[in-house]
C-alpha cells in the first residue's frame, strides 16, 4: 500500500511571493516549446535542461542522453518526459542519488525540478518516505506529475530557480548550482576508502617548505634544454641559408 505524502507547513520563500514587476536580465531565461523553436532554439533548450537538472559541474560528455535529445527534437516527447528521463538516466542516478543520503538527493531533487527549496526539513522527511517506499522512480514521477510542477512549468517549459531576485532585496538567494555534489558523509566514506590521505588532509599548503628536485636533476635539465635551443638554432640557420641558396640541403 503506498503510503500518503506527509503533510508539512509551506515557509515564506521568494518563489511565494507574487511579483508584478517588468522582467528584466536579473530575471531567469524561461526556455519553452511553445513558440516551435528552431533548430538552434532546440539546442539551447536542451542545454538549459542539462545545466538545470546536472548543474555546470556535471556538464560533461558523458552525461548525455542521445536518444532523449532525438526524440525532443522530433518532437516526440515534451519537455517534461526530456526532464523525466535525465533525472532517470543512469548518468544522473551515479552522480547524485549514489553519492547522497535520502535527505539530501530530495532536497537536490526539489531544487532541480520544481525550482525552489525544500518547506524545512519535515518536506524532506515527507518526500524521502517516498523515496523511499516508491524508488526514485516513483519518486519524480510524483514531482513531476503534481500540481506544483504543472502549474508553474506544464509539460512545455524548462524548470528554473524561481524568483531567485526580487526588486526590494539587496541580495538574492543563492543559485542552487552552488550546492556541492556530495556531502560530508560521503567524503569521510571516501576518506576511509584511502582516497584522501593524511598528509594531504593535514598539509599546511601556506606554510610548508617549497620542493625542490636534486641538483643532479636541474643540472641535467639545463643540460638538455641549452643542447635543444642550439640544435633548433642550427637547423633554423641551414633552412636560411638554403633558401638563399648558399648551401645546398
């Protein structure tokens, strides 16, 4: 039996507040498919889906979905299902859901797919029993089919930070592209798997002695680079003289 969604209390974020303003630059690039976008649209489109749901760190090669990609372009599926399938790619499952806690890939999730913070930590406790007892599987596909996404995104729109600035405020909420990829439980893990060493982790960068290689070695080195600059320098002569035709190559 699935388990119903807990209830928690809304907080006052900046994506609740209504704003009547002019846009503006500070305002996010709202890419959709509304409008049939070209071709170059298409692609910026899908980059603005992977910086949305990888984030610039994890903009790599590797990350993409080719097939997902096609079929957007032909028009085969909505934006939502392109959303839907980057966040259930392997890709993404490696990179973000193996490497945190329950907690944190829903908070993670959130941010990447409806555009805002987690409501505290009783949402995340809320949504994490859901990944919980659904996979996360079932776990986007209810950020993905509820009324929060559909009302601010629909199936055509690519999701953003919402309402990351406003007009009355000196500063705005950080990007969630800002947040690191994994936590400080995952790197003590990889701390006892021998991937960060004592003296690396202890070392005073600022106030260790510089190294120096042996003077055997910076000897040999001069050695090797006076012997090329003057074999360089004769062969540049020869090609002159040559071409003068002084000397014959």
């Amino acid at each position: 039996m699935t388990i119903p969604l807990l209830s928690y209390s809304p907080m006052t974020q900046n994506q609740r507040v209504a704003g009547y303003e002019v846009l503006g630059e500070e305002q996010p690039m709202v890419q959709t498919t509304n409008n049939l976008p070209s071709s170059s649209e298409i692609e910026e489109i899908i980059w603005a889906a992977y910086r949305q749901i990888f984030n610039e760190q994890q903009l790599l090669a590797y990350n993409r979905q080719t097939a997902l990609e096609s079929q957007l372009r032909a028009g085969q599926i909505t934006i939502r299902d392109f959303i839907r399938g980057l966040v259930l790619s392997p890709n993404f499952r490696e990179r973000n859901y193996e490497p945190s806690n329950n907690y944190r890939f829903v908070q993670m999730c959130l941010q990447r797919v409806l555009g805002r913070d987690t409501y505290g930590e009783k949402e995340k406790l809320a949504w994490s029993i859901v990944l919980a007892t659904e996979g996360i599987k079932g776990f986007i596909d209810t950020l993905l089919d509820s009324q929060e996404y559909l009302a601010n995104f629909g199936d055509d729109i690519v999701p953003y930070q919402r309402r990351r600035i406003l007009p009355q405020s000196i500063q705005g909420e950080l990007p969630f592209a800002r947040m690191p990829r994994y936590g400080a439980d995952y790197r003590s893990k990889l701390e006892e798997l021998g991937y960060f060493s004592n003296q690396t982790k202890n070392y005073d960068w600022m106030n260790s002695t510089p190294y120096y290689p042996p003077q055997a070695v910076l000897l040999a080195g001069k050695i090797i680079t006076i012997a090329g600059a003057g074999f360089l320098a004769i062969i540049t002569f020869s090609v002159a003289l040559a071409a003068w035709g002084i000397i014959s190559l």
